[in-house]
C-alpha cells in the first residue's frame, strides 16, 4: 500500500497524519509504503496495538481513512 501526500484525509487522525508527514519527509519518492509507516509507529510508540481502535491491523485501521490511501 503506498499513501500519496495530497490524499491526506482530514477524517485521519492527527497523529497519524503527523506520522506520515515526518516518513515522508525522509523519502526521496512521492509516496509512503505501508511498512515504513508501520516501522516508524513501532519506533514512536512500541506499545502501538491497532485493535484498540477495533481492527486487527495498520493495514485495516489504514483502511478506515480511503483517502489516504
């Protein structure tokens, strides 16, 4: 899955949205992949567990925003 900046939905939440903007910038390429988002969230927060938002993965609790992704 790769996210494209300009598809930033409002609907995300702020700290993801924050997350994704500081992988971003550390990529030379217009997008995000999925794992190096995954990869940073584990690094910011190890405690990190998706199903405290109801779904089983950051590919599901990704999947809640369409327009990220």
């Amino acid at each position: 899955m790769q996210w494209e900046e300009e598809t930033l939905s409002e609907g995300a939440p702020k700290a993801l949205v924050d997350l994704f903007r500081t992988v971003k910038e550390q990529e030379p390429s217009p997008v995000v992949l999925l794992s190096r988002l995954g990869s940073a969230l584990r690094r910011v927060d190890p405690s990190f567990d998706p199903e405290e938002y109801g779904v089983p993965n950051l590919r599901a609790l990704i999947a809640q925003y369409p327009d990220l992704g």
